[in-house]
C-alpha cells in the first residue's frame, strides 16, 4: 500500500533550488517536473507496484519462464539476465554506493515521497541498473521484443524519480552501467549463437558429382515421300 507525505511547498521547493550548485540545478528542476506529476492513490498505488516489480521479482520470474518454454536460448537468457540484474544490484548497492554518498532527494526538502523512505545513498538507481542490465540481456537473446523490454525498464527507472526517491541523474547513470553489464552477460553466454533446428531427419549430403538432366529426343518427323516428275516423252507414252 503507498503511503504518500505531504508535498513540500513550492517557495520551499524554489528556494532550496536557488541555493544548490550550478551543476545541480538542471538535475534538481528535471526531478521536480516528473516528482510534481499528479499524484493519486490509484496511480501511487500502481507505480509503486511497478517499482517493485522492477526491483528483481519481475525478470526473475520472466526469466525461469523463458527457461522452461525456449529450450536452450530460453535458459541462456534467463541465466543471462537473472544473472546480469544481481551482478548489478550488488555492485550499486555494495561499493558504488557507499563510495560516492549522495542524499536522497527528501532530505533537501524537494520531493513528494511515496512509499517507505530509503536510508541508504541515492548514486546511482539500483532499481534502475538492475532492470536495465536485465532487459538490455534479454534484448540480445530477442531482439525482436528490445522496444518493450527496454520500455518497461526506463519506464521502472522513471517510477523511482516518481515516487520521490531518486533524482533524475541517478537513474540515468544506472540505466548506464545495468545496460552495460546486461551487454556483458549476453555476450558471455552465446547471444549470437544460432540454434540448430532439430528436425528428426538426417541431413542430406550433397552429391560430388552432379548428374544432367536427360533431355528426351522429340520423335523424327515423318517425311512424305516424293513422287517422280514425268517428262514429256514419258507423258506422251502414257
């Protein structure tokens, strides 16, 4: 169930603006465009699910599918993405995060929290990277489904500026880093490999020598026969 806090106010919000660094201004007006979205209980509710899903339950789930219904790829990819999603999971909220501290967006009083408030460091998304390094490995194995997979996870990394929980630069550097160890894992175990179509059948060899068709003789054609020319000495006797 999302639990919404009170919106700061907007002096409050302009204020605290006005008096970060440069560098963080255009970062901190891009959270308050996509935090400052209409905010209902429904759409709380459901983009906090999202967020949740995102966070691994959902391409584990995706993957173990693959692996019992795609034969080889499917288990490949899974094993991929799965594999890809923890790698970095562990690596943003291990050392990233704890050798570059940054404070979430709701400390500096800029953001409309939804959900249970994090303790931990908010560089980089680790929702973010996860869903990315996910579904940029799955986007290897199924290139034909790579709008989708890759929608769904932007769309993951936007709840959690959403929800109030990370600014929008942590989302994009760990939309980096999950696409790139998605990319890794892929490639580890065989993205590019053709399947072998297993027809039950032998296959059959080509002949070394290749033999010509027989073209078939059309039947001679009949000639009428001649008839012999009298000449005159031979009319008048006739």
């Amino acid at each position: 169930m999302a639990i919404a806090a009170r919106a700061p106010v907007k002096p409050v919000q302009d204020e605290v603006v006005r008096r970060l660094p440069r560098r963080e201004t255009v970062d901190a007006r891009l959270y308050l465009l996509i935090n400052g979205l209409p905010h209902t209980r429904y759409w709380d509710e459901h983009i906090e699910l999202l967020s949740d899903v995102g966070k691994g339950i959902g391409w584990v789930t995706g993957s173990a599918w693959l692996a019992i219904r795609d034969g080889s790829r499917g288990r490949r990819a899974g094993l991929a993405a799965s594999g890809a999603m923890f790698a970095a999971v562990a690596l943003v909220q291990g050392p990233l995060k704890r050798y570059l501290p940054r404070e979430r967006p709701f400390k500096r009083r800029l953001a409309l929290v939804v959900g249970m408030e994090p303790v931990d460091s908010s560089f980089p998304s680790g929702h973010t990277a996860g869903s990315f390094a996910a579904a940029t490995a799955l986007a290897a194995f199924y290139p034909d489904d790579r709008p989708l997979l890759l929608a769904f996870a932007a769309a993951v990394g936007v709840s959690r500026v959403y929800l109030g929980h990370h600014f929008v630069s942590d989302v994009l550097v760990g939309a980096g880093l999950g696409a790139g160890i998605g990319a890794l894992a892929a490639r580890l175990l065989g993205s590019g490999r053709r399947e072998a179509v297993d027809t039950g059948a032998a296959p059959e060899r080509p002949s070394r020598h290749r033999h010509r068709p027989r073209t078939q003789r059309r039947p001679a054609r009949a000639v009428p026969r001649r008839r012999r020319l009298l000449v005159k000495g031979e009319q008048h006797q006739a």
